[in-house]
C-alpha cells in the first residue's frame, strides 16, 4: 500500500511538472528563449521571482552603425516560471540597465526544479560608450 502512494505521488508531481510546461516558452532543457522578453498584457496577474543569471556576454553586430546584443544564460527556479526582462538607458550618466527576472501564475503546482535558458536581448546601438548592467551588477560596456 505504501508503493501505491509513493508512486502515485510521483505520478502527481510529474503530471504537475509537464502540465505547468505545456504551451510554455520554458522548458527543462537548455532552449532559446523567445525574442521578445519584455512585459506583456496579463503579467500584472503573475507572481515575480527571479532569474538566477550564470554567464553574460555582449556582441557587436557586423552592422552599420554596430547593433549590439546581450546574450544571457542561467535558470529559473521552476518549469512554470517565465522569463521577462527590461532594457532602459539613462543617458545622462552613460548606463544601460538590463533587469532580468520571472514571472509564474501564484495558483501553479510545480516541480522544484531548476529550468535552464539561454536569451539574447538588442541593446540597440550606442554613439557614445554606456556601461551595462544587469539585475544592478556591471557586466561590461559598449559603445566607441
């Protein structure tokens, strides 16, 4: 009797887990994450949580006037979680601040894991030289 508890429980967690993932950006394995990572109607209803970034770099566009992108790396606490991030500049001191977190309905049964993405976000481009920083820790700089 004890078997049939414990399995059916692990069948409840792992219903819960692929239930929670269906029709979702995130998943359990390293993928890309959408393009667009900026708020979206509805986020208002979703609970905020964090993106725990491991590995950040900067690419300069072979474009002209050079484009630059901002390629992330980390996890989410859970498979229901769903990446965000925002991008601002404040031109009068040189900074462009990249705020990386997620989002999750409050009402989702998940399974406590750790969903690993990567994503790239446009910091645009830059005639003068900027320093980024991400979540408020400096990651580099781009510009002349």
């Amino acid at each position: 009797m004890r078997s049939l508890a414990l399995s059916l429980t692990a069948l409840a967690l792992v219903g819960a887990a692929l239930a929670c993932g269906a029709g979702d950006e995130q998943g359990p394995s390293p993928t890309p994450a959408p393009g667009d990572l900026s708020p979206r109607p509805g986020d208002e209803r979703l609970q905020r949580g964090p993106a725990f970034i491991d590995q950040t770099s900067m690419v300069e566009m072979e474009t002209y006037p050079p484009q630059y992108r901002l390629l992330l790396r980390g996890s989410l606490p859970t498979p229901c979680h769903r990446l965000r991030a925002t991008v601002s500049r404040d031109e009068a001191q040189g900074v462009i601040a990249v705020e990386v977190y997620s989002l999750v309905p409050p009402d989702a049964v998940c399974a406590q894991l750790l969903a690993p993405f990567e994503a790239s976000l446009s910091l645009g481009s830059a005639a003068r030289r900027y320093r980024v920083l991400v979540n408020g820790q400096p990651v580099g700089s781009i510009g002349p």
